[in-house]
C-alpha cells in the first residue's frame, strides 16, 4: 500500500529533546513543503522518451503521419461511444468530434503544402 504522507524523519530521543519547537515547525514546514512542491520523479532525459520523433522528419510526413493517428483516435472514440448512453456518451463523442476537427485542419494544411 502506498502512503500519502512521508514518513517524518526519525531523530533519536536526545537530540529530539534538545529541539525547540520553532525548529521542529520549521522542519516540518519544510518536509511538506518539499513533499508537495518538489517534483518526485527525475526529469525524464529525450533518449529515455517513449516516442521519440526525429529531428530530420520533414514537415509532409509529419502531417501525415498526425493525419493517420487522428484519424485513429476519432475511429477509437466512435466505438468507444457506441457502447454508452447518456452523459459519458456525449463525452466520449464529443471527443472524436474535436479530434475529427483536428485532422481536418491537419488535413488542409496537407493541402496546401507544396511537394518538391
């Protein structure tokens, strides 16, 4: 089971009663600060990244490719939609329609691109 709260840090007893208690707030202001503010996880490096695209993609196969994955997307979200009612329904739907949209203007700018 995973704790939300860290564990506070354990001092042993004489150094615990040699501690004012304006230094045990501070510590402990400090420990949840560091706790909620600091990002636990390392930053993840672009070599260790789970999709990685290449620097040397250029800008037509890159449209293409966002075509095909938004085309996809809005397939999964239909079916996905197709077996619900009500509120998730419209949800579900709603999002196929906005990445339907997306395509589309991925899909103009396709268009418009001059091939060499």
């Amino acid at each position: 089971m995973k704790k939300i709260v860290p564990d506070p840090p354990t001092l042993p007893l004489h150094e615990a009663a040699q501690c004012s208690d304006v230094s045990l707030d501070r510590a402990a202001a400090e420990r949840a600060l560091d706790f909620y503010l600091l990002d636990p996880k390392p930053p993840r490096h672009v070599d260790q990244a789970t999709y990685v695209i290449p620097d040397g993609v250029n800008l037509e196969a890159a449209l293409a490719q966002a075509s095909d994955l938004l085309r996809c997307a809005g397939a999964s979200a239909s079916e996905a939609g197709n077996g619900l009612s009500g509120h998730t329904r419209s949800l579900v739907l709603s999002s196929m329609h906005l990445v339907e949209l997306a395509k589309a203007y991925v899909d103009k700018s396709l268009d418009g691109l001059t091939t060499h």
